[in-house]
C-alpha cells in the first residue's frame, strides 16, 4: 500500500481589506506596512466640536495650513508600521546597551582626554532640546490628519525620548551616577547664555499650533542643522584618547539621523509636491525657522565642538542646504 | 544519438511570511522567465537556467538595510549551483 500525501490549498476569498484595496488597486496581497498604515484615520461623521477647539472637528484637516486632496499619501521609505519599527529599534537598542555595559564595564570614561570629556559634557543639556522634539512630534502626532504621517510623527517622537534618555545615561557615566553632570546641563540649559537663544527656539515651538509647521521646524529645520554638528566628528578627532568612547555612547543617536531624515524629506517632499501653495508656504516655515535656527546654534559652535567646530559648522549648513535645494524649498 | 535533455530548471522554495515576500516579489522583477507556484506555506519559484536574487532589489521594496544571506532564515530548498556574493545570489547548473 502506497500513502500519497497530498495537500490541499484553499484561496481566501479576499486577498486583503476594502480601503487596503481601494488604495493600492485590485485585490491583492499588500505589505504588513501597506495595511497597517493607509486609511485608518477616521474622516467624517464625527459627533460633538471638541471643547477645546469649538471650532473644529475632533481630527480636522484644518489643523494645519498645509491643504491636501488625500492626506494619506504620506509614503514612509522605511515603511515602518508597528512590529516593524519595534524589531528595527529593539537591534539597535541592543547595540547600545552593549556599548554603554562595555564602557562601564572597562571604566572607559576615566581614561578620556579632557577636551573630549569637555565635549561629551556639552551634549548633556541637548537632552532638554531633544524632550522638546518629543514634545513636538508628539503634537503632530496628537493633532495631524492621516493615519500614515502621524503614525511616523508618532515613531519620531519615541526616538527622541529615546535620545534624550541616552544622553542622560551618558551624564550619568560622567558623573558617576550621582546626577551632578544632568543638575549642571540643566543649569546650563537654563541660565548660559550660549544655550539661550536654542532653549527658546524649543520653547517658541512649543506654543506653535500649525502640526505641519512643526514637523518643518522641528524635523527638518532645527534637526537638519544641530544634529550633524552636535553629533558630527572633524576629522581625525576619534584619534583623541576617550573620542571613540564617546562615539560609542552616541551611535544609536548618529544612526538614528540619517535613518529618521528619509522619512522626513518624503513628508516634506509629498506636501510639497502636492501644490504651489504648498510649496510656498513650507518654503517660507523653512526660511523663517532656519534663520533662528542658525542664529540659535551659532552660539554653540565652539562649545560642541571645540576648535573644529566652525569648520564642521560650515559643512552642516552647507549639507543643510543643499538637502533643502533638493526638496525644491530653497529660497528663490 | 541523441543525448537526453537535460532538465536545467533551478528553484528556491520558501516559506509564506511577511519576510519571503519581497523577496519573492524581487525574484519575480529581477526574472522574467520565474514562475511563481504558491502552495500552503510554501512558495516555490522556478526559472529555466538561471535565478538571480539581487540584495539591492529587496532592500529598494523593504526601504532598509537587507543582509542577503538571511533569506537562508526562510528558505526550505533549492536547487542549481550557488554562486553568492554580497549583492546577489545566482542559481543555475555549472556545466
């Protein structure tokens, strides 16, 4: 007696959702980021005018200045949905954890030149810069329309906590877990008057109440310039005794950059792509924003980043805007 | 007299998930000749002589970083001689 295995396929009915499908045409099989990301905004038939704002609705497309005919065109490159976006931070926040137990481990700290120390001192006050990004991308997560561009606000948002909190562990191996180094960068944060111009650029945007115009100021302007030069290294400084040590300490941060600019630039790009309108508006928030930011940053330079700060200063503006000539919102 | 012919078809067969799917959909764009035969959990593509898996493929449809050899991670068989580099793995019969 021969036994023949056989197997026996049934076809789903429907391959996928009704909005998955209007989306993306026919009936076919669409990615896990597809299905979880387009549509789920809710968009009409809301009941009662929020008493918060009386004059819109719960989720309105008015919330911001930025007018689309579908606000869910927004496409994220890394297509992060939720398992997505856990499983790709859970692998880099392995990599850090390890660094930071290899540094502790070895007493990695003690053995750092006082320039770099000086330097990794310096980061501590961004904590309070990148809790204000939390903040930022927190609003636009809360009060943005369209499931796809507030679910990556939403992720941004996480990263940044994420951030600030590294920075802090990195306060707290300087100074021995006693807090000292975080009071000082608070302090700094608070009353130098170097940190002054950037602490109120953060606390300005912090009563803005245009979504998109704090993705643009945040995300692009503000993130576009600091971050390469805050966490950006001159060449031949990793050669410093501790300058590697600290490069550990940040890496999540210097992967993290690049990685979150994609998604940023196809946001901007979409939105701006969409109308001259558009185009105008966000070109005019980037022109606005950069110019204090610039003015906010300035003052930072030498403290960052030491002697090579200026050099590495002029490559972040010049990247800056060669990035922003490449989304077309260069001013005319 | 006539040799026999020689059945050059190679294969990869592999699992149904999340992970094989661009991998399967960049299979079918890097070859044209590939069919696609999708049973319960197993997906298996066939191409006459040659199967080219390039990494540049699936990292353009997953928009990330991809390791090309962790679609060993899903694979259940193949067949042909395997010639892999970093950027892609080519099936196909060293005569």
């Amino acid at each position: 007696m021969t036994v023949e295995i056989k197997t026996t396929a049934v076809e789903p009915i429907r391959q996928n959702f009704g909005t998955v499908a209007r989306r993306f045409g026919a009936d076919k099989a669409v990615s896990r980021y597809q299905e979880a990301s387009f549509d789920l905004q809710a968009q009409d038939n809301f009941h009662y005018r929020p008493v918060w704002d009386p004059e819109r609705e719960i989720y309105d497309r008015r919330r911001t200045a930025v007018q689309m005919a579908d606000w869910e065109v927004f496409k994220d490159p890394r297509q992060f949905y939720y398992a997505s976006y856990c499983i790709q931070r859970a692998r880099m926040q392995e990599a850090a954890e390890k660094s930071f137990d290899f540094v502790e481990k070895n007493q990695l700290i003690g053995l750092m030149a006082e320039p770099v120390r000086q330097r990794a001192e310096a980061l501590l006050p961004l904590r309070h810069a990148e809790w204000a990004a939390n903040q930022h991308n927190c609003f636009v997560t809360a009060y943005g329309f369209g499931s796809s561009i507030t679910q990556g606000a939403m992720y941004a948002a996480t990263d940044r906590l994420a951030i600030a909190q590294y920075l802090s562990r990195i306060g707290l191996l300087l100074d021995g877990s006693s807090g000292r180094a975080l009071d000082a960068a608070k302090r700094q944060w608070l009353e130098d008057t170097a940190w002054q111009p950037l602490r109120r650029l953060c606390e300005d945007l912090l009563v803005r109440k245009d979504w998109f115009e704090l993705l643009v100021a945040q995300d692009l302007v503000i993130d576009g310039l600091l971050h390469p030069l805050a966490f950006g290294r001159p060449a031949g400084t990793l050669a410093e005794p501790g300058a590697a040590t600290l490069a550990m300490l940040t890496e999540f941060i210097e992967d993290w950059f690049p990685e979150n600019r994609k998604w940023v630039d196809a946001c901007v790009a979409a939105a701006a792509g969409e109308s001259a309108a558009n185009r105008a508006l966000i070109a005019c928030w980037v022109k606005d924003w950069s110019a204090r930011a610039v003015a906010a940053i300035a003052p930072l330079v030498p403290l960052l980043q030491g002697e090579a700060g200026a050099a590495l200063w002029d490559q972040a503006q010049a990247a800056w805007q060669a990035r922003i000539a490449k989304l077309g919102l260069a001013p005319a | 007299m006539n040799a026999p012919k020689i059945q050059s078809t190679v294969f990869m067969a592999l699992q149904v998930n999340e992970d094989t799917r661009p991998i399967i959909e960049a299979l079918t764009r890097d070859n044209p000749e590939a069919v696609v035969n999708r049973y319960p959990g197993m997906v298996k593509v066939d191409a006459p002589l040659r199967l080219v898996l390039k990494r540049a493929t699936v990292e353009e449809l997953i928009g990330s970083d991809w390791d090309l050899q962790s679609f060993n991670l899903n694979l259940i068989s193949l067949s042909g001689n395997v010639d892999e580099t970093d950027d892609e793995l080519v099936l196909q019969w060293n005569r």
